[in-house]
C-alpha cells in the first residue's frame, strides 16, 4: 500500500495478459514478483495494481493488488517488507486497506511479504 502519488523507487513496467490495463506497474521486487504468480494463476481471471482506495480519511493511498477471481470474487493483496510489518504507520495502513476491503464485500485480503533471511546452512540467524 503507498500514497497515490509515490514517487519513491523505480517503477518497472512490464506488459501481461492478465493485467486489466494492460501494462502492469510495479515498485519493489515483491510487487514484481507476485505480479508473475497472479499472472500463472489459473483461478486469476485478471488483475489491476495500484488501485485507488477512495474516500480514506487519512489521505490519498492505493492497494498494491486487486484480482478478479475466474468465480468473480476479489482478492486483495498488499505487498510488505518483513521489517516494516512492526513499524507503527504501515500497520495502521494496512488496518486501513483491510477495513476499506471488507465495508465493500471482499472477505480475500492479505499481506504478501519478502522471504525470511537464513543463514548458509539454510537455518534462521539468530538475532
């Protein structure tokens, strides 16, 4: 989730199928990466991201994924990294996306987020 006008990274832009508007924009690696899982889903009829949440009192902010389901129920889908998911701003945000969702019906929410770090031995570091 990020402000409509967000002007932070890079946007990558890449033309998919499935995408409603044709060119799918995308601001992080988790973004582009779970744009290609929407993509291979058979039950994803078709996808938009960055998706106005209109009406928000806290200001002006999109969902970072909206998809059709082939049924015709939406799924939402928020794009986090893990290190952010305990900040203060991005979980009242998230809180936000959720309850804006959920007043319109859609009961298929979620966060995606990036991998957890291992080590070489393929076991968590410890801290």
């Amino acid at each position: 989730m990020k402000k409509k006008s967000y002007r932070g990274t890079r946007c990558e832009k890449r033309s998919m199928s499935k995408c409603a508007d044709g060119v799918v924009r995308t601001y992080n690696v988790i973004e582009s990466k779970y744009a290609d899982k929407l993509q291979e889903n058979p039950d994803v009829k078709e996808f938009r991201c960055q998706v106005l949440l209109e009406g928000l009192e806290i200001g002006e902010y999109c969902s970072d994924f909206v998809a059709t389901k082939v049924d015709g129920d939406l799924m939402v889908r928020e794009c986090v990294f893990r290190n952010h998911l305990t900040k203060p701003m991005t979980a009242k945000l998230l809180d936000e996306s959720r309850n804006y969702w959920r007043r319109r019906g859609v009961t298929d929410w979620g966060i995606v987020v990036d991998k957890k770090k291992e080590d070489v031995n393929g076991e968590e570091p410890a801290d």
